[in-house]
C-alpha cells in the first residue's frame, strides 16, 4: 500500500493503494437536507415534487434528478435556474444546520496524508465545496471528481476511471466505498473492488 514517507499502512485497506469515496449516504447524510432544497425550488416556481420519485432517483445526477422531478411539467425558467434555485437553498441548509457525517467519513481524517484518497461523486461542484467547507475538509481528498465534469456519470464507470488515472493508478488497485446501486455498478465496471456501506462488507 502507498503511505506517506514513515507513515505506517492501514492494516484494514491493506492491498489497496487507493481509497475513492462516494459523498451523499456514504461519508454525509446529506441526502435530507438536498430532498428539502428541490422542495424549495420546485415550490418557487409553483411545482410540487414527488418525494417517493425523488427517493427512487438517490445517485443521480443533478441534472437527470432535476429531469425527473420535472416530469416533463413546464418550470417557466430554465433548469439551469432551477438547479442554481436549488443549490443555493441547499447551500443555506448546509450553513444553519450542518450536514451529518456517517461511519464510513471517520476513514478520511486517518488515511489524510497516508493513502491518496479520492472524492467521486455525482454532485455539483458547488454542492462537494458546501459541504467540505462546512466539514473543514477543503485539502482533504487528493483527487474530487464531480458533477459538472464534461464525463459521463455513474452508473458509467467513468467518474472512477478518471479518479485511478489522476491519481496515477491502476483501477484495481483502488477501493471505492458507495452506498447507491448506480455508485456499485461503476466502479464495479470500472474493475475496482467495492464496499456497500449499506451493507459493511465487500462485494
């Protein structure tokens, strides 16, 4: 395993060079207050959303997530607007409340300069920076792929992909923690071993 210089290995990653995270349900509990923030948006424009669609839709991309609630109703502004809508009232919740951290965010802080760590999500750029500002964790990943990157998102295996390459490793030599079937699926097709934190062991 890569370590820092003197670092000692992490006997639980052990055969892993790398550690690419997921970021809503796997290292935060985020997924309440972003559910509460296109309830907000969707209002400002007079629409309802369907909160068992958006539920279904967890790992999405914003962009499809903002399709789907749409369902094909007419907002009178631009999804652009309305996902910059949504961002800032999710920005707002982040600051007053906070966001949760769940089991799996105690491995960043001890693999921080030990192991080369990643942040693979499908959220958006601003969103990833809310969140790791609001946790103080702005140099805590050594790679962060997100949502407005020009690649196709989970369940294609090319967030994952493009994380190994930057950090200059081969696929299989990283460990991806998820929690979503669509998460599972990529890096399951990007050849990297996974760990469902929905269910705590390796699949």
């Amino acid at each position: 395993m890569m370590t820092a210089a003197g670092a000692q290995p992490v006997p639980a990653l052990s055969g892993c060079a790398a550690v690419l995270f997921d970021l809503d349900g796997t290292i935060v509990d985020s997924q309440p207050l972003h559910e509460a923030a296109y309830v907000e948006a969707l209002a400002s424009v007079g629409l309802p959303v369907d909160r068992a669609c958006y539920r279904a839709a967890h790992g999405l991309r914003f962009d499809a997530m903002i399709g789907m609630l749409l369902a094909g109703r007419d907002p009178g502004v631009p999804p652009d607007e309305l996902h910059a809508r949504k961002a800032a009232a999710f920005s707002r919740l982040v600051e007053r409340d906070g966001v949760p951290v769940l089991p799996a965010a105690h491995l960043v802080p001890l693999l921080s300069g030990r192991v080369p760590t990643a942040l693979v999500t499908s959220a958006s750029e601003a969103t990833v920076a809310v969140i790791l500002r609001r946790l103080g964790w702005h140099e805590a990943f050594d790679v962060v792929i997100h949502g407005d990157e020009p690649i196709d998102a989970k369940p294609c295996p090319a967030p994952f992909l493009e994380a190994a390459r930057r950090l200059a490793l081969m696929p299989d030599e990283c460990l991806v923690f998820e929690d979503s079937d669509l998460g599972v699926a990529a890096a399951r097709a990007a050849g990297m071993p996974v760990i469902d934190v929905r269910r705590s062991t390796q699949r």
